[in-house]
DNA sequence: GATTAATATGTTACCGATAACTCTAAAGTA
DNA sequence: TACTTTAGAGTTATCGGTAACATATTAATC
C-alpha cells in the first residue's frame, strides 16, 4: 500500500506536506502542490481513513440497524436515512437483526469496536435497553426509529400508531363489520402496544366488546417467525367478517394462510393493515392501509442523529417526533 | 475512551499483557489474566477496531454494493452474503448506487480509503470497468453479481439470463402468441444485452421476424429512471399481444401504465417477467416470472470472495458460476 | 541595511493497538 | 551446585496519518 510517506519521498518533501496537499490546510506552494499531487496521482495514492480517524478521534461512520432488510417500509426508511448522510459526508453502515436482541448486540459491540460517530436504530424491542445503555455509556449518540424504549430517554422518530389502528378499525366498523381480529405483533415492542391499545380504544368508541380470542400477537417478521395463524384462525368461531394486520408481513402472511383455506379478500373476509406491502402494492393497488412516511422516518432520523452529532454540547433535551398516519381507502374492505 | 493504557495501568501490568489477554495469545497466568478482566469489565473497555485494522493490516471488513436496496431481488441476496459473511467473522457494508457510475465510483473510493478486505458488486454497467481496474490495481478481492463486465476478468455470480428469456418467449409462442414485445434494461449491463439475445434467438427458432419497434430499452430501475413506457405503447400499432419484461420494475411500471390505459393482464395482454416481485408476490401470485435464487447469488458470491481472501496466493483462474433459471407458470398469459 | 512579518516547509509526538524481541525468576537437568 | 529451560511478563518499534511547534526562506517596513 502506498502511504504519504512514500509519495513525500519520490517527491522530495516531508509527509506532512503532503498531508497538507491533500487536506488543502495550512500553505503550500504552487509548485509543490503540483508536484506532490503529481506524485499522488503517479502511485494511486488513497489516503487510509482507519490512520485518519485514529488521530482524528471521527470516523465519519454511521450505523443503521433495521430489523428486517428485505422489508420495504425498512429499505424505503433506510434509502432516506442515506440519502441525509450521504448530503452530509457521512457513509452509513447497515446491519440486519431479524428482531433478535443476540444479533443486536453482535451490531452493538460493532458499534462500539468500530468508533462510529452515532447510531440509527430500529430496536428489536423493550429488551434493547442495555443496548442504548452501553451506547450511552460510551458517547455514542443515537436516534430511535419506529419504536421506543420504555426506560430510554432517547431521540425517537415515531409514526402515530395508536391513531393508525383507531382509523382502520373506524373503516371496518363503518362498512358494517362488528366481529374485527387483530394480529399483531409481539407486546415486547412498542408499536405493536399502542396498536393494540389504539384497536381497543376503537372497539369501546364503538360498543364493541374486546375478545381476547380475536387477537393473536405473533411476531412482525421476518416470515420464518410467524407462526399459529392457521391455529389462531381455526380456534375463532365464528370466523371474524374483518382482519386488522399490525404490519404488512403480517397481512401477507394472513392472506397467504386465508387463501390457502379457500378464503378470499375481501369477499369471504376483509382486511386493512400498517404500512404498505411494496412499491410494487402500486401496481395493483388492493390492501386499505396506515401509510407510514418511510422515507421521512429515515430521512428525520439521520437529521436528528447529525444535529446530535455536529453540536454535542447542545443541551437540548429529548427529541420525539411522531409522524402522522394516513388511511389510505382501496378494496380489502366489504361492506356489509 | 478507554484504552489498554488506562486497563494496564489500574490493573498493574503493561499494555502488552492487556493486549495478550484480549486476544488470548502468549502466556498469561491465571491471576493476572483474572485481575486484567476485571479491570476491563470495570472500566466498560471496547478494543479500539481502527488501532488494531492498522497494525494487522486486515479490517475483517467487507463491501456490498448493490444497485437497487429497494428491489427484493436484491435485498434477497444481501441477505444471503450477509449470512455468509457473517458465519465466518466479516462484517458487512452496504452500498446503493441507484445503477449511477457516479455514486458507484464514491463507493469504490470508500473501499479503498476504508482498507476494505474485499468487494462484492453488482455493477451499474459496463462503465464500470475503471472501477474495477481500481480494485485489482489496490489488491482488493472482488467478485461481481448478476452481471458481467466485458474486459473484466473476475469472478463472478451469474444467472442463465439467455435460457431465461428463451423460456419466457416459449412460453408466449406457447401460448399463441406471435406479436412479443421487449421491455429491457440498459444495453450497456450484460444481463439486458444476454435477454435481448434469448429474446431474439427465440423469435427466430419460432420463425417470428425481430421488430425493433417491439423492443424498448429503458432502465433496470429505480423507478425514477424509467422513462418512455407510455410513448412506446402509443407507437406499436397494433399492440403486442405480450410483453417480456426483462425484471421486476420494469413489470410493474409496465404494468401500471397498461393498467392506466386500461388495459388488463391477462385479459387483454399477457406479461412474463425476469425475478420475483417480491416475497408479497406470493400473496397473490400471478405473474409468470423466470426466478433467480437471489438469496445464492449472495451467498455463493460471498464463499467465493471469502476463498479469495483467505488464500491470496492460490493461482487458480477465474471463477464463473451460473445460476441456473427456473420458470415459474402462473396467471398472467392468457391463451390465444 | 537591519528588523520584523509573512510564507513555506520540516520535526516531533501521538492516536490505540500488536509483533518481535528482551528480561527475570523459578523450575528442571546433569 | 552450576547451567539450561521455560513461564510470565515488559520494552520498543511500527501501522499511516495529523496537530502543534520549530525553522528556514523570502518579502515588507523603517
């Protein structure tokens, strides 16, 4: 590997003027510069960020942590937390947990191993508090996403979730339905609560008596950890005439399992969910859903992380935004 | 930020021995093994990843950078390198170049600035071969995924791309079909070049003519990039009674603006595609697609670049897998 | 022409770790 | 008992940069 002490050999200078060439600090002369910069470009010099950051106590290196990649609400969130950090000279380093706190931890200790300047995080649940208080412990500032903490008090971008499961339970009771399920996620994480709760709350609104019966928590993926649909929907009867999804794995994978038992959307059953299946939802555009602002989760996020990051001092105290749901009305609801 | 100096010191050892204990090489007696750990556990120690990477000269870390993060195709086979990676003690870094040489170009640079041990790519085209002159003139392992680069001798991961599209128009003439259309991606990636020569190889083995005004050569994707759709369709008189399209975004575009002029699949045009739409696709499945095991292109690309990198000297030549394609036949071509 | 100021460059120490070598004291050997 | 091993540590140099200070020119000022 070439080093600025190779290149201040061949071109006859010390390595601190060359640290200054490619620095543009303190004064150099024309001359110099051109030929130091010539000497750069005859080796392929490419400056190497680990001695950089080492000095420099910065790495410039953000973490996303997303519970689950092959998710469009994360991957959407996760373009517009890179396009903020990109705009600001930050790279961003994604990890994958699959909800699991053990791989959490794994990106934790990466984390932490690698001095990255802060942490975007969607935690895999309330069994993250250690994590954010190993991250504060050391310094590492961090913005939650999608959900919170209890016990954390931590910048967090929110969507309006309660609120969310209030407007499509209102969708369902308006076009008639008194018998509505709800599958959920599980009650360790904080969205998958206020839906609940916001579905509750709705039911009462409503005079409707709340069945524990009719609501399975489960978990909100990856696909490979949803199990007892299929238990869950045999042990209801009478069949509920209306489904409320806690996210959109959820609602395909009660779909897929209502298919397979010869139940179609939304003539035998109806059905609304959170989030949006896939850009590709839009091609033919069925599911009544929350639209949750991926990109603006993101996007927010990172900008908060950045604010945190670029004024430490700053005593401001705890940041919580909650971003707005919108119903968006399409086909999965019958009206009875 | 705790160091080994401050462990040494209050644990009353040298840095060395703190070093040996972490590590778990040299000889150390027990008791003062003892004494080092608890001094670590104290003090909330995390090995510095940048002092070390620079010393060994080895950052144990690893670049994917990949075209579309919101296609499932390709968060499907980050998933697969990242489980790869991950069993064999590398972490993973993502990159997203919206098939832009540009933003491809920032990330090659931050591989080499960031002393990346080796690259897995899904390159923007054929304008990526600097990039990787750039790669194999810094000693940088990389192995390329789903798409080649001519004048690149490299490993690479590939899927059977002519069979493909073969299989696809077989299916149509199968069908009745004899007016077929192409809806591609760039000329300049190998894939599209590789589908377009599958398209027209069977045209011509069922004695159809080739109709340029039948193909369209538009982008692979992000949506934003795909272009002209509409203006196309208007042109063919009449319209095809088929489409190819040569992935998933380009279906779903396609799709839409059929469906904004009304007209239906299959009802009124029948529509096979390259990939899955998405695992929702299984949801509701429809289209007929070739399917690529997205999730062995990561996995298999990341064994290979882990073998490269872990026997730098073994002189065996490039490596070239094919992946081979399966058609998958569904609902949406309509028998003439 | 001597003094001061500004410009251009060099020296040294350090960021946090590890490799390679050295040292010391106790154990083993003849 | 004198000599060799060996276990258990310590010392020093180094990885590739940058900050802070020092120094050598050259230009400006009186």
């Amino acid at each position: 590997m070439v080093t600025i002490y190779d290149i201040a050999e061949k071109a006859g200078v010390s390595a601190m003027t060359v640290s200054r060439v490619i620095n543009n600090t303190g004064r150099i002369s024309d001359k110099t510069r051109a030929k130091v910069k010539r000497v750069m470009d005859e080796l392929g010099y490419v400056p190497n960020q680990m001695a950089r950051s080492l000095v420099l106590q910065e790495t410039r290196l953000l973490f996303l942590i997303i519970t689950d990649i092959t998710n469009p609400f994360y991957t959407t969130l996760a373009r517009g937390a890179e396009d903020a950090a990109r705009k600001r000279g930050y790279r961003l380093l994604f990890g994958n947990t699959d909800e699991d706190p053990e791989k959490e931890n794994d990106y934790i200790d990466a984390v932490l191993k690698t001095r990255a300047d802060g942490v975007l995080l969607a935690p895999a649940g309330d069994a993250s508090l250690p994590h954010l208080e190993m991250l504060r412990r050391h310094n590492v500032p961090f913005v939650l996403l999608d959900r919170e903490v209890p016990g954390a008090e931590s910048d967090v971008v929110l969507g309006d979730s309660k609120e969310g499961a209030r407007q499509l339970v209102k969708q369902l009771v308006g076009a008639g339905h008194r018998r509505i399920a709800l599958i959920n996620g599980s009650r360790t994480i904080s969205s998958a609560r206020e839906r609940l709760e916001g579905y509750r709350e709705a039911l009462k609104l409503n005079d409707l008596a709340y069945d524990e019966a009719l609501v399975l928590e489960t978990s909100f993926g990856p696909r490979s950890d949803l199990t007892g649909i299929e238990a869950w929907l045999d042990g209801m009867r009478p069949l509920p005439t209306a489904f409320v999804a806690g996210n959109n794995v959820l609602a395909v994978e009660l779909m897929r399992t209502l298919r397979s038992k010869g139940l179609r959307v939304p003539e035998d059953v109806s059905l609304v969910c959170f989030d949006e299946l896939a850009s590709y939802a839009e091609m033919d555009p069925f599911l009544t859903v929350i639209s949750q602002q991926a990109y603006q989760f993101g996007h927010l996020g990172m900008q908060m992380l950045l604010d945190r990051i670029q004024s430490p001092g700053d005593p401001a105290g705890r940041r919580r935004i909650v971003l707005p749901a919108e119903l968006i009305v399409r086909r999965s609801v019958r009206q009875l």
